[in-house]
C-alpha cells in the first residue's frame, strides 16, 4: 500500500505524518522506518522509529530507490516506511513522480511493505493516475 499526503509546506504534512508513525509504532509487531531530509523531528519520533535523515547520503534523485532497497534488504521485518519531503529529497519533478510510484508499488507488493509519502506539492498537481493514493 502507497499513500501519498501532500499540502505546501507550513500546512501541518510533517506534523500528521509524525502523529501517524507514533501511533502504528504501538500496534505494528514489524519495524516503522522514518526518512527525512532533516533530524529536526528525532525528538518528536517515538524511540521504537528508525530515524534517516538523508542528507548524510550522497544520494541523487535516480539513487534513491535503490537506497530504498538497501534499507529493506538490511531489515527484512519493516512493515512501514515513512518519506517525508519526497519531492525535496529526490529533486524530481512532479512529472518524474509517475515512474518513482510504479517502481515502489511493485516494491511494496513484492515485500510486503506499506510507504506513506509526503510531497509539498498541491493535489492538483499529481499526476492522474497517483490520484488513487491521496490520502490529504
């Protein structure tokens, strides 16, 4: 399962996805992977979240879904993975989007694994056929 939340930034996307993460840490038995572009919210992330902040990596738009799998293949019990600012992180354009989610669908599939997005961007601006993983 993909779903993506997005909103402009200042309209509370991190704040959700940090609530949302700390409340499944309580029920999942797997592990919660949270990614950022920043440690600024390690504080505010339950202590059972894996906190990477990617500006650590050297990591380019097209690395980051192999990163991705590297993180899975290192942990075969995560059972989520959060990605807060997408769009930041991979400097894809909102047009680039499409292919990143086709591979990740099929990458959530295969292994099992739930990604929640976030992407400053407005909901008009995803492409047609990611409308079906909105969440906000």
């Amino acid at each position: 399962m993909i779903q993506i939340i997005t909103g402009q930034t200042g309209e509370g996307k991190t704040k959700q996805m940090i609530e949302l993460a700390n409340e499944r840490s309580k029920s999942l038995n797997g592990h919660i992977v949270y990614i950022d572009s920043t440690t600024q919210h390690r504080f505010a992330l339950s202590h059972r979240i894996r906190l990477i902040e990617t500006t650590n990596f050297p990591i380019s738009a097209h690395d980051f879904f192999g990163f991705l799998c590297g993180i899975l293949s290192s942990n075969h019990d995560i059972e989520l993975v959060f990605i807060d600012e997408l769009i930041q992180i991979t400097h894809l354009g909102i047009d680039e989007l499409s292919l990143f989610f086709d591979k990740l669908k099929k990458l959530s599939e295969k292994y099992s694994v739930n990604f929640i997005v976030g992407a400053s961007c407005s909901q008009r601006e995803i492409p047609e056929h990611l409308l079906s993983y909105l969440v906000a």
